[in-house]
C-alpha cells in the first residue's frame, strides 16, 4: 500500500498542468459552494437577529386565545414567581414582561397607526437592550454644510455623506460600515464628522411616563426630543385609551418595518394608559441558541409549568409564520440554485477526469501489458483522484474562510435603488457572510462524494481495458 501511495503522488506531478486543472475544478466548486451558502445563511442570521432576539423573542408566553386575536383583552396578571420558573429552565437566558397593543400616534397634522410595546427598562437590558440602539448620530443637510464650511473634510468624504444625508445611526461603527472608508480615512476624518452630527437622545426610567419613537416613525410625525405625541387607542375591556407622552428618545430598530411604527414606554404607564393594572400580555424568552431541538425542548419544559391554566408558550416561527416560511421558501430557491451549481460543478470535475483518462490511456495499456494487475492499478488512480479531492478541498476550504470571516465582521453594506428595495421589502441593506459553520464542511463533503463519484467511470474503464487497443491509441 505504502508504494501505491508513492507511486500515485508520483504520478500526479508527470504532469503538472493536468493536475492544476483538475485540482482547481474541486477548489472552485468548493470556494463557489461555500460562498455561496454562507451568505445566504447570513442573511438569514441578520433577519433573526434584528427581528426575533431583539424583539419578539425565541418563545413567548401569552394568553392562548391571543395569537388569533391580539387584544388587549388576552392578557394575564403577572408575577415574577413564573419568571424566575422559567429562568431555571435549560437554556433559557433571558425573560422580560412585555405589554403589547395598538394606538393611532399623532403630531398635529401628521397620524400613523403604531405598535406599543411596554417593558421594564431595567429588564431589557439582558434581553434586546434599546439603550444600545438610541439615535446617536444623524447626518443632516445642516452638518454637511458645517462641515463644508469648516473645510476639515476631502471631498471624497463629503460625497459620501451626501450619499447617506437624513440616514441615523446608533453606533460608530455602523456609521463607518455604511460610509466605507479607508481604515486610514476612518482614523482621521471620523472624529471631526462624529462631531458634526452628534445629537441629544434618552432613555426611559422604571417609573418614566414618557415614550420613545422609532427613527423612521419620528420622522414621519416630525418630532424630536423633547416633542409630545398624542396616543389613542382601545384599552382593557373596551374603555378608551388617549394621553400626551413626551418624547424621551428616538431609537433606531435594526428592522426598517419595525423602525416604521413602534413606540416604547414602561410598563406601568402602559398599564394606566390602557386600564390593566398588574397585567402584561406576553412574557419574551430568548435562549442560547435557535436549533429547532433547542426550542422545541424549552417550549415543552415552560409549558409543563404552564399546565392548567390559560397560558401557552409558542416559539417564534409559530408568532411569525410568514417570516419563517419567506426564510423557508428563500432557503429552498437557494437549494434548488445551489443543486443547479452542483450540477454544473459535477460535469466540470467529470470532464477533467475524462480528459486525464483520455491522456493516459496507453499509459495504461503500458502498465497492464507489462504486468501489472488491474485491481492494483484502480488502487493507484483511486489514491490519485484522492490526493486531487484533497488538495482541491482544502485549497478551497483555506481561500473561503477569510472572506466568511471578513465579510462576517464587515460585511457588504447595499447602497442606491437596491438598498432601498431591500428595505422596502423590511430587510436591512447589509448583506453578511454566516460564521463558520456546519453549512461550511457540509458543502465540502458533497463535493467530496461528487469527486468518488466521478471516480467511478475511469475505474471501470480501466477494468474493461483491452492493451492491444490502448497500446494503439
């Protein structure tokens, strides 16, 4: 066996070309594949995080009549027994109280329909934390002007934030993801635009009876810090609900369709403005990771505590079926254009295979007629196409995964017509790559069983070998 190895390595460095070629139709295959796959799981990790961990929840405990109808009605007393219940649970991280209802939110001329969610401020910080995502810059026609005047900037940099005039951001580094500059720009040219376009913001007390506005609704409405808007609704039982709330902060949430209309207060205001005193509408549950295994588990550990009364656990796919089947449908377009690539992937290895056949046909008929036996020699050529799928494999594993990872950290910020159909549509305009992965091995191992695959027919030709005619080729 030892000498087969030796003579198969041997073998694929005769002719080099022919094993670069054949060895490069694995690494694409695998590079292609695992791009591929990783960005569309990205996308999907971007949606779920923006929109189920950061809002809604893996699971939520509600009132089992309040799925179909999402009244206010459905909901139920509150206590932090059932809380800390929960919080003993396997991997369950997190559970915050929420209320959740609907209002018509108004400033003077300008109205809007709007989701109030209630929380408990302190709470929330282990479970989406709005605080991180408090509108901490915005760049305005005003700060551009400024910074014109100033002459602190090049105007490659001043284009660029024309580009995103009227855009908010709640961090820095999304400000420099979305403007792209140079690392060398960023360190000199971002200070002084950070201070430009810094802007005032709060947050909410336990006991506050002020509100925050989502970015794109206080642009609608055309409040601000300090403004007041006028909320009115249907409260517990049917009684009429309508204050005036000032506005404590304007928080950007990472979904555009959440950041179009929703309003955020503490609970207990929520509670006196609808008439509920003491009662929440849903408890949030966010856990450790997101495998069905892992939700499913903890959604019958929470419901065997919830037994006999009129409360029920439901994962976030069952709270949000048309995003989980948008995420299943796009996952399995994704399959079949993966499957189409596969395909074309497989015939590009084939027929490589089938040119080093052709090649060394009398190259076999050689070794046949001298005495070698044909099992030995299908060993060898085995062993070869082996060494082929390894070095293709791997090349291609190793030239992947600083891209997954750059684009991981950095990924591609979609700008223009493109970035706003993609929000239109309620996705943020970022397209990153998905850690590595099970999806990162899975893909090489079907390129792996294509490459067996392909191995098949040079292995039978050579065991239907006739020497004269391959000795004549």
């Amino acid at each position: 066996m030892k000498d087969e190895i030796k003579i198969a390595w041997r073998n694929l460095w005769r002719n080099k070309r022919r094993t670069f070629i054949t060895a490069a139709s694995v690494f694409f295959a695998v590079f292609f594949a695992v791009i591929m796959r990783s960005y569309q799981l990205g996308t999907y990790d971007m949606v779920i995080n923006n929109f189920i961990e950061s809002f809604s929840g893996h699971l939520k405990i509600q009132h089992e009549k309040y799925q179909d109808n999402p009244l206010i009605d459905y909901s139920f007393e509150y206590n932090d027994n059932l809380a800390e219940a929960i919080s003993g649970i396997e991997s369950v991280t997190s559970v915050v109280p929420h209320l959740e209802s609907f209002a018509l939110v108004s400033n003077g001329p300008q109205s809007k329909g709007a989701a109030v969610i209630a929380i408990d401020p302190v709470m929330e910080r282990d479970f989406s934390n709005p605080e991180n995502n408090l509108v901490r810059y915005r760049i305005t026609p005003e700060s551009i002007v400024q910074m014109k005047n100033e002459n602190v900037l090049p105007a490659h940099v001043i284009g660029e934030l024309e580009k995103n005039t009227g855009r908010a951001y709640s961090s820095r580094g999304r400000l420099e993801l979305e403007l792209g500059l140079p690392a060398s720009d960023n360190q000199l040219y971002i200070p002084p635009i950070l201070d430009n376009i810094q802007v005032k913001n709060g947050y909410l007390e336990e006991q506050d009876n002020g509100v925050l506005v989502s970015d794109r609704l206080a642009g609608f409405l055309k409040v601000s810090l300090g403004d007041t808007v006028i909320l009115m609704g249907q409260g517990y039982r049917g009684v009429s609900a309508a204050g005036i709330f000032a506005v404590r902060g304007i928080i950007k949430m990472p979904s555009p369709d959440i950041d179009n209309r929703l309003i955020i207060m503490t609970i207990p205001t929520a509670q006196e403005f609808f008439g509920c005193e003491g009662m929440i509408t849903s408890l949030a549950v966010n856990l450790t990771g997101r495998s069905n295994r892992t939700i499913r588990t903890a959604q019958e550990g929470i419901n065997s505590l919830l037994s006999g009364g009129s409360t029920v656990a439901r994962t976030w796919y069952e709270l949000n079926p048309v995003l989980y089947q948008q995420i299943q449908g796009d996952s399995q377009s994704g399959a079949a254009m993966l499957g189409l690539l596969y395909f074309i992937i497989f015939f590009g290895i084939f027929g490589t295979v089938l040119m080093m056949i052709a090649e060394r046909k009398r190259e076999f008929g050689v070794l046949v007629a001298i005495g070698m036996q044909k099992g030995r020699l299908k060993r060898i050529l085995s062993i070869e196409m082996l060494f082929l799928g390894i070095m293709g494999l791997a090349a291609g594993l190793m030239a992947s995964m600083p891209l997954i990872l750059y684009f991981n950290h950095y990924p591609i910020v979609l700008k223009g017509d493109l970035a706003k159909m993609m929000e239109d549509y309620g996705w943020d305009a970022v397209m990153p790559t998905a850690p590595v992965g099970p999806y990162f091995y899975m893909q090489a191992a079907v390129v792996a069983i294509m490459v067996i695959i392909a191995t098949i027919y040079p292995l039978r030709k050579i065991g239907r070998l006739k020497e004269i005619e391959a000795l004549r080729s």
